[in-house]
C-alpha cells in the first residue's frame, strides 16, 4: 500500500490527526522545547515525543489537549526532508512491509488552519520553518505562509552559523554543512514560487553567495562543492565569477585532495563557464576533470576493474570537447589494455563465504562504524546460493518428503489467473526436472522472505536512523562502481534512496529496469557483444535481458559467477518466481508487491551487484570521501 493509497476513513484515526484548533489554543505547544538548541527537526520530533511518554504507570499517555497537540507537532516533525523534490519535499519517515506509514502532509488538507495557528505561535525557527511549509505545500494560495517560511529558513541558518543552533552533524563549520544546504534549497524553491525578488528570498539568495564565498576562504572542497552547485541551480551568482573562482580553489588544491571532490569541482566550473558561455573555458575545465580521472587510472596499481572505470569516466568526460578526438582516442586505446586484465578481478561476482561470518560482520559494522562501512555491510548481508547445493537440497528433500512432489502444482499470480504449470513426479523421483523447480522455488521464497524481512529490513532501519543517507551520498559511492554505467549514477541514488527510506514502490520501479542496462555495460566492458544485427533491415538492436540470458548464459556465468547469474533469473525472470522484470514492464504489480519480500531482495541485490566489485578496494576508496557523510560516524 503506497502513500495515496490510505483510505479517507482510515486517516481521521490515526493519531497526529485528532488534535483540534481549540486544542492549539489552549495549549503550550512550545514546553517540550523550551530550551531546545537543536536545528535538527527529528530532533525536536523526539522531544516532543518524549514529552507524550506515559508517568505515574500508565500504559499510555492521557487524552488532553496538550497530548494531542504533541502527538500532531512530533507526526509534523518527523516527516522525512528531501528537498531535492520540489513538489514532495516531505515523506514519510517509516513504511512497513505492510504498507502502513508514518504522517505525509496530504494526511492533513483538511486541517490546515490547525497547522497554520501552530505556525503563527511558534517562535523557534525550526519548528516555524517545517509548519509553515508544509501549510504552504498544504495551500499554495497561502502566499504568506510561504513567505514566513523562508524568513524561518533563513533565521535558523543564520543561528547555526552563529552558534545559537546546532544541527546533528555539528561541527567547527558553522552553516558550511549537508543539512543547512538542504534547507538553503528548500527555501529558495518556495522563494522561486512567491517570488524571486522578495525581500525574504532575497536575503536567502545573499545566504548563498555568502556561503559559497566562506566555504571558498576555507578551501574546504565539500562545502564549496554543495554551496556553488546550491548556486548554479539557481542562478544566484555571476556563473563566470563562480567558474573563475573555482579554478583558484582548484590552482592551490593539496595534492591529497580527494578524487571525487577535485572532478566534481572541475565539473561545476564546467558548468559555470557554460551558464556564462565561455566555451574555451568549458572545454579546458572538462579536460582538466577528465586528466585527473586518469592519472587516478595510472595510480591503480593491480586494479584493473577501478582502473578501467575511472578510464571510461575519462573517455565520458571528453565527450565533446573540441579537439580531444585524438585524446580520446588514445584513452580508448589505454581502456582495452586495462580491460585485458579484467577477467580474473571480475571471479570476485562467484567469491565464497560463509553466511554467517557475513552476519556477525554485518551487524557489528551497521551497529558501529561509519556509513561506508555500513553500506559494505549491508551488501554483504546474504551471497546468492550455488545451483547444484540448491539442486542437491531440492532432491534431498523430495526423497524426505516423496508427497510434496507427488502431484502438479500451479502458480498463479495476485488476481488468481495461473501463470505456470509444475507436472507432478513419481513417488520420491528426483530426476524429474519440474518438480525440481518446484521445490528450489519454494525453498527459495522462504530464503528471500528471511533475507529480506530478517536482514535487509532490519539494517536498513538502522541505517537510516543513524544516518543522513541522500542521493548525492550515495552517488559519489556509485560513481565508482564498473555494474553502475557511467550515465547512471545518479538514477541508481535516488532508487537506492528510495529504497533505504522505505519508499520501496519507487525503489522497485526505478531499480528494476536498469538491471538489463548493467548487464549490458558490463558484458560489454569485457569485450562481449551484446548487439543483434538483422539481416532483413541492416540494422544493430540491443539484445533484451530475456535474449542475453538465453544466448549469452556462458558468458554472464563467467563474468558474475553462476550463483549470481542463477539468482538474478530466479527473481527477475524465470518461473516459477516473482519475475520481477516482466511484472514491472507490463504494469502487472499492485501495490502491495513492492512492500513484499521479492522486491525488497530484488533492490537489495541490485545494491548488492553495485558494491561488490568495490570491496576488495574499500581501503583505497575511504581517503576519496573524508569529510563527507560517508565517513562520518
């Protein structure tokens, strides 16, 4: 069940609804955090929620105005923030597998007035600041609610960067954090929509050149990273000033500067040169990320799959540049060598190990270390079983249990049409090939439903409650990574965003199209062709995901290992199973199916796919992201 799909007379029980617009008036409703210093919304959340906690040893707390007032201020505070959306900055915090959620702002339309009086009394910014634009999202009409909006947006990062507030990740920094950054792009957007000259979003404009110009003083390459994209997007600044100022920073850069942070600058002052037009500079920044990209290329000694992806970055990044059709050239020259030597590194995809090391290790890394690590260990939570054990158990079993495969069986899909047939086999025959399947799909489904319900769930929660996990976060990760193609880093962040948030509907029909497209890129980063030339019409198509598993299976084997080879059919293609690929191609999932077992584990193992080329270099990746959220514990 997704977000829209809670019925009307489901929603007036739940509990952040039931607080009325007398009860507001009645009611304190800052005491729970009076005091308070955090400019952390979830913060403010759980102080209210504590304020709720029953006393005098009561199982729940008494039904008063302040009690309901509270439960609605901790509901409202605790959505999650993700104002990379414009239109849908706020989500839920937590969805369950089935399908209940925590508060969204569409639960309160109808009690907007309530929100607003909240609002108007509120005198802590980071409360004002969420009340007023979720009224505003609420009732676009309310143009002075957006307005009240910004001023609060704008009053607690002023506060933040004199010290007054601090935000969950505090540090020496002032307002030169990831969350200030996001609340900075918050209030522009609701100021690009009430308008741009206001003095209100004027002053958050100057916020942001005043915050790019201090990052830049610092020459802290995070910060001057999130504040000038901040700027660009918006068009704050003098493009040319930004571009012209970004290759100072760049001139005086230490020589240990992290890679991901010099491309991404030179990048931006790509951009820059380009919202300027100065195409003569464009070219020369493009060319400047994609040398260092190689020189990161030559430095990887006995690594030959970073090596080869950090080229085809490179190649990437001089697409278009004039006069780098020769360099390019060359790079692709270089890209072949490198890609020669891929074969025993890509063995990694079959690499053994014992399921419950990785456990142990899982736990203990998403318990204690810091979120790249965490990620780490959440890819390494399960390994794809090997098809002859699966077989060999699947036998096992029918000769225990000669009645379970006695008779046919069929496999129907939600609405009850059968989708597959299972002939039934003789009294303990374990030669027979389709009840084989059966029972390798049964005994598969119980795995999945374990891995997901008991592993994945479980440390995806805990992930997220320990830490600020965003597209960029992990889009800086995934650029690294050879399944991930290089045009795509971004679209699989935000999928695996998705997913460590719950939003497993947006999750599933983002991820699981781009498996096909990864196959591809892979197969053809070891020299296979994954084309189909028809001879009627002279032409080359890419072969489908259906046609690569039927008449490229030798090579996905080699390259993957055939446990993960197997399992990927299992649940995105073959029956009996989910077939994930095909339910997602044709509309056929409703809206329970991403919230079940089989699409968690299908994102989880896409996720899986992404890191595992990477562990084996864990240790030369971590100095790339110091001072990011990825290695912060």
């Amino acid at each position: 069940m997704n977000d829209e799909a809670a019925s009307q007379e489901e929603l007036p029980m739940v509990p952040w609804l039931r607080a009325t617009f007398e009860d507001v008036a009645s009611v304190n409703v800052e005491a729970p955090i009076a005091g308070s210093r955090t400019a952390d919304c979830h913060e403010l959340s759980d102080l209210y929620r504590a304020a709720l906690a029953p006393t005098d040893g009561l199982t729940e707390p008494p039904d008063t105005a302040a009690s309901r007032v509270f439960t609605t201020v901790t509901a409202v505070t605790g959505m999650y923030f993700k104002p990379q959306e414009r239109n849908e900055p706020f989500g839920p915090m937590v969805i369950f597998a089935d399908g209940r959620r925590s508060a969204i702002p569409s639960d309160f339309r109808s009690h907007v007035d309530m929100l607003a009086a909240i609002a108007e009394r509120a005198t802590n910014p980071v409360l004002r600041a969420r009340f007023t634009d979720v009224c505003w999202l609420l009732e676009r009409k309310r143009s002075a609610l957006g307005i009240a909006a910004i001023a609060a947006y704008t009053e607690m990062i002023r506060q933040v960067d004199g010290g007054e507030l601090k935000t969950r990740s505090a540090n020496k920094q002032g307002a030169l954090q990831h969350e200030i950054k996001d609340h900075l792009r918050r209030a522009l957007q609701i100021g690009h929509a009430v308008g741009w000259e206001r003095p209100e979003t004027v002053a958050a404009r100057d916020l942001v050149t005043a915050l790019r110009e201090k990052a830049l003083a610092k020459g802290e390459l995070v910060p001057i990273d999130w504040f000038t994209e901040l700027d660009l997007d918006f068009g704050v600044s003098d493009p040319a000033e930004i571009g012209e100022s970004l290759d100072g920073i760049l001139a005086a850069a230490p020589s240990d500067a992290g890679l991901h942070n010099v491309v991404d600058l030179w990048r931006l002052a790509a951009r820059a040169y380009h919202q300027a037009k100065r195409s003569d500079d464009e070219n020369r920044c493009r060319t400047a990320a994609a040398e260092v990209l190689v020189a990161s290329a030559d430095a990887q000694q006995g690594s030959a799959m970073l090596a080869s992806h950090l080229m085809s970055e490179a190649i990437a990044q001089l697409h278009g540049v004039s006069g780098a059709r020769e360099r390019r050239t060359t790079l692709r020259h270089r890209l072949v060598d490198i890609q020669a030597h891929l074969l025993d590194e890509m063995a990694t995809f079959s690499q053994k190990i014992d399921l419950r090391e990785i456990a142990e290790w899982a736990q203990s890394a998403v318990d204690k270390e810091n979120l790249l690590d965490k990620l780490f260990a959440f890819a390494a939570l399960e390994i794809s079983p090997d098809p002859e054990t699966l077989a060999r158990d699947a036998a096992e079993a029918i000769r225990e249990h000669p009645l379970s495969s006695l008779f046919a069986a069929t496999h129907h899909d939600h609405e009850g049409k059968v989708t597959y047939r299972t002939s039934g086999s003789g009294l303990g025959d374990t030669t027979d090939n389709s009840a084989l399947l059966q029972q390798i799909a049964h005994a598969e489904d119980i795995r999945r439903r374990l891995v997901a319900f008991g592993k994945v769930d479980a440390a995806r929660r805990s992930i997220l409650a320990q830490h600020f996990v965003a597209d960029d976060v992990l889009g800086a990760l995934l650029e690294h990574s050879p399944f991930v193609p290089p045009d795509l880093p971004g679209t699989f962040a935000r999928g695996f965003t998705r997913f460590f948030q719950g939003d497993f509907t947006s999750a599933t029909y983002i991820l699981v199209p781009l498996l096909e497209n990864s196959l591809r890129y892979v197969l053809k980063s070891k020299g296979h062709d994954v084309t189909i030339f028809v001879d009627a019409t002279q032409t080359q198509q890419d072969r489908t995901i259906s046609s690569i598993f039927e008449r490229m299976r030798a090579e996905l084997d080699e390259t993957f290992g055939a446990a993960i080879t197997t399992d990927l059919e299992r649940v995105f293609l073959a029956q009996p199973g989910p077939t994930l690929r095909h339910a997602v191609a044709h509309g056929l999932m409703h809206d329970g199916t991403p919230h079940g077992a089989d699409a968690i584990y299908a994102c989880w193992l896409m996720f899986r796919l992404s890191l595992l080329p990477l562990f084996q270099h864990r240790d030369e990746l971590r100095p790339m992201f110091e001072g990011t959220e990825l290695c912060r514990e």
